[in-house]
C-alpha cells in the first residue's frame, strides 16, 4: 500500500519560507519571502488535512480547489498541480504573494482550530506558479477558434487584467484602455516591490499581450477618447478603473506642503523602482529619506506606505491609527513585518490637524474605544485634553480610496452609479443598466482585494461571452 502522502500535520509544523532580517530587507525593494525548496514544499503541502469540508476553499472568493492542489504538491505532481491552481485563479503567483491569506484561506484552516498551526496555502500557491514559468509550464494563450465580436475594457488592474484572459481564449477580440504607462493597475504602481516584485507582473502583461490582447497606453477616458467612442467601437464595454481618488481629511493645515496622499507617494516609489526618471522623487517632495514620516491610517495602504519610507531612508516612521491593534484593517502579518523594520505605532490616535508650513507636525487627539457603532466594530471617543503634536516633514494620507465622478469625467450621465460613485452593477455578470456596458471590481465593489476583481474580471467575461453566443444563436436561426 502507498504511504499516506497527507494529514501530516500532528507530525509536522507549520513553517513559513525563510524570512529576510529586517536589517537587510529594509535595503531594498526586494521581496522578503524566500522561495521554498521543493521538498519543503512537499512537507507543509502533506500537512492538510484534506476535511471533508474545505472551508479554505469556501473563503476563498475564487473558490480554488486547494486541497487538491495542495495533495498533488505533497505527492510530487507539481504540474498537475499547476493546472488546478490556474484553472480558478488568472493570476495565482499573485495571490499567492499579496492575498490576505491570514483572513481568508489560511485564516479558516480545520487544522489551526485544534491547534496546530494553518497550512502555509499562499507560499504553496505562490511556489507552484513560479515553478511553472521556470519550467516553461504556463502556455501562451491560443483562442481555440477567433471570433469577430470586440470587448473594450476600460482599466488594466487585477479585474480588467482577468476578464481580458478569459475572454482572449474564448477568441473574443480585446482592446484593454489604461490612463498608465505600463498595464497592472495597483499591482503596478500601488502595490511595493518588497510585497509584489515587478517582472512578476510584467510577465503576466506579456503573455497577455503576446496572446493577442491590444493595450492602449497612456489613455486617458474622458480626454485622450471618448467613453461614447470606445462604446461604439465593440460589442460590449467592461468598466475596471477600480477606485483612485483619496479621502480627504478635513483639519487645518491639510493642504500643507509636505502632507501628501498615499497613492502619489507608492506610485511615484513605484516608478522609481522601474528605473523612471521622476522629478518628485528627485526634489523630495514624496521622497521620505532624511525625514520623520507620520503615516495616517490603519489599512494595507498605510502598512505599504511606511514601510516604503523605512527603505527610502526615512529617520523615523510612525503610524497613527484611530483605533487599537485588534480593530485595524491592515494584515496583522504586515503590522508585523513593520514593527520588525522599525515602524512605531501609535493605536488610539487621531489626527486633528497639522503645523507649519511646510508641515512641521501633526496634531493629534487620543482616542478611546466605545461602543459598537453600526458596523458592528467599537467606535472611538476623543479623550479630552489629551492632544499633543508629533513632529514630521513628511506626512501620508492613506485614509482609503473612493470612486471618481465617472458620469461627468466621461460625459455619460446616463451611466448608473450610486450615492458613493460606484457603478451599479450585477454582482455576478458584472451587467449595468447601460447597453452591453459591464463593470467589475472596486468601481463596483468599492475598495477591495485584488481576488475579489479577478474573480468579478473572470465571471463578467463569462456572462459576456454567454451573451454573444446567445446572439449568434439567435441569428443563425
């Protein structure tokens, strides 16, 4: 009888690949994750438990099927396993790398219940797709047959990227449009090469654009064409501009010199990385080195920002957050991961307004939690009396992102938002009330995760591709 490949885990622990120090990773943009070994990876894929209920699998929005591929990793079948990971998930190296796995997959694992630690799913995911491009594994995209039908998606982030795959297999001709210069959207520019190295994107953009996907660069809506132009030009439109406009803070001093938003500050760090000649970076207005950073905000965006500072050479890099550890957005991995590089952060504490001019510092109020306001999380008080300044030259917003006015920025007032500026939309096809005019991710959603808009990307262009067939259907008839 074969030996029992799986269900290891009251033999073997849990452990993560080999983490750099924090001396050395905070040097560079450099992921800090080593690679597993294979047969590493082997060893903590026999550890699940493959229950009978999945529930791994359930948290997943993509639904992956990762007790399967996690049972082929232990059996040595790293191909096969491939071939599973990819059939659900567009982008799985990914994920792998920047999901939240602590509040997903990992975080709903039968095994870490009875007390034996979570299966490490994401560092499996994220070996088995980097074998595969090292092995020559992952295959150009080759449509079975092409079709005459056209999809215009506006946006190459996670969601435009996914649909524009799924539908260039089915044969349907795709037109991606992107106010960029490169395609990724936030996995490009939002997102720190320490958490998302660059060439693992561009590789993804390659193949696409290897596979026959047509990008427009450098195109505004709204100014370089028009959204009734791109409307006419194919068959069905595919809204996935995600959400970039920054919440504002409305507090004396904000518009401050020195006191910046998140977005610019990654995406400047971003494109500096790529080697861009970039002239904020240069005359430091959203370059951290040699100043004290206060990073306002308690979600995955803040967590990026001050640890971009740390290895941009900030002196110091303090996080304010409004509320405690326990209540916070962010990953608790990343929170971790920035202590250990030197971040402090101060939980219960709110920004009131800031000084100087340029900033010279933040006024900050303390808080206390409450209770529970209608979401159902502690709401903070202020503590009178309490308020104190905490000096800075560079202060970063990253207070979340809401939608753009689409309707007035792209001169269609017909297209269906609602009261937050989100497109309405069908939650599964992506289908808006404007004529073949769908819409996935964040511009729908709101600010979400990266899995959430490969899964809308993935099941809008399915709904479209249904469509066509059942209207060259009825035509033949």
């Amino acid at each position: 009888m074969a030996k029992q490949p799986m269900l290891k885990f009251t033999q073997v622990e849990r452990d993560m690949p080999e983490k750099r120090p924090p001396n050395l990773r905070k040097e560079d943009f450099n992921e800090i994750y080593a690679e597993y070994a294979d047969a590493k990876a082997k060893e903590q894929s026999s550890r699940c438990s493959q229950c009978g209920v999945p529930y791994c699998q359930t948290h997943c929005p993509l639904h992956n099927n990762i007790p399967d591929w996690l049972r082929l990793t232990a059996e040595g079948r790293l191909q096969e396993a491939y071939e599973v990971s990819q059939a659900t998930n567009t982008f799985p190296e990914i994920c792998g790398r920047i999901c939240p796995q602590d509040r997903l997959c990992e975080g709903n694992c039968v095994i870490e219940s009875s007390g034996h630690g979570t299966v490490t799913i994401g560092s499996v995911e994220k070996y088995i797709t980097d074998t595969a491009w090292e092995q020559g594994w992952v295959k150009p995209i080759v449509a079975n047959q092409e079709r005459t039908e056209s999809v215009g998606i506006i946006g190459a982030g996670p969601g435009g990227l996914a649909a524009a795959d799924f539908l260039r297999r089915a044969g349907v001709q795709v037109t991606v449009y992107d106010r960029y210069d490169r395609a990724g959207g936030l996995m490009t520019y939002g997102i720190p090469g320490f958490k998302l190295e660059k060439d693992v994107v561009m590789r993804r953009n390659a193949q696409l654009e290897e596979g026959g996907v047509t990008f427009k660069l450098n195109c505004a809506v709204g100014e370089d064409i028009s959204f009734d132009e791109i409307r006419k030009a194919h068959d069905a439109v595919i809204i996935a501009t995600g959400v970039y406009k920054s919440r504002d803070l409305a507090a004396p001093g904000v518009g401050a010199q020195g006191v910046v938003r998140a977005i610019d500050f990654l995406t400047v760090s971003n494109k500096k990385s790529f080697g861009d000649d970039v002239p904020e970076f240069t005359d430091g207005t959203l370059n951290a080195e040699g100043k004290r950073v206060v990073v306002i905000g308690g979600g995955d965006t803040a967590m990026d920002c001050v640890r971009t500072s740390i290895r941009q050479g900030a002196t110091s890099v303090k996080c304010l957050y409004r509320r405690d550890r326990d209540n916070m957005p962010g990953s608790q991995r990343e929170v971790a991961n920035a202590e250990e590089e030197g971040v402090v952060f101060e939980w219960l504490s709110a920004p009131k307004g800031f000084t100087g001019e340029p900033v010279t510092g933040v006024m900050v109020q303390k808080m206390r939690l409450g209770l529970p306001d209608a979401t159902g999380r502690q709401a903070p008080e202020l503590i009178e009396g309490s308020d104190y300044v905490e000096e800075a030259d560079l202060v970063i917003m990253a207070l979340g992102f809401e939608a753009e006015d689409l309707p007035t920025l792209w001169d269609c007032p017909d297209l269906p938002v609602n009261r937050w500026g989100t497109v309405k939309a069908d939650y599964i096809s992506g289908r808006t009330e404007a004529e073949n005019v769908f819409a996935v991710g964040d511009i729908v959603r709101g600010a979400s995760l990266v899995v959430w808009a490969i899964k809308d990307g993935r099941d809008c262009a399915e709904a479209i591709i249904e469509q066509f067939n059942g209207a060259a259907a009825v035509a033949a008839e």
